[in-house]
C-alpha cells in the first residue's frame, strides 16, 4: 500500500484540479482546450480526491489501533 506522503499528495492534487477549473469557470476563461480538459479530467479529479483521503484514513485508524 502507499505511504502516507504518496496518499496526502494524491488527495490534495485532484482538489487543486477542480479548484483550477471552476477558477477559470468564474472568471469566464472559456477556451476549447479548457473545455476538453474539463470533461476528460472532472470526473476521475472527483472520484480520486474523495477515493484517496478515505484510503489514507483507512491506513492511519489501521496504524492507530494496531498494538504494537
């Protein structure tokens, strides 16, 4: 499984995507390369920013509450 710094880079990075792209959206930057990098890449920044901070919890509570 990944580390913890693997699972916190790829938690925040999908964030920023979508931060980036409603950025453009509400300052009305509508370029065609914006829309096509809009609708390849919203869906799986949405999935894998709500995947990857689930799996990071996972792995700390498994840590946690593992006796050593």
């Amino acid at each position: 499984m990944m580390n913890y710094k693997e699972l916190i880079t790829f938690s925040i990075i999908p964030w920023i995507n979508v931060l980036m792209l409603y950025t453009l959206n509400f300052f009305k930057i509508e370029h065609t390369l914006v829309g096509v990098y809009h609708e390849l890449t919203m869906l799986p920044s949405l999935l894998f920013g709500c995947i990857f901070p689930v799996l990071l919890a996972i792995k700390f509570f498994r840590n946690f509450f593992t006796p050593s």
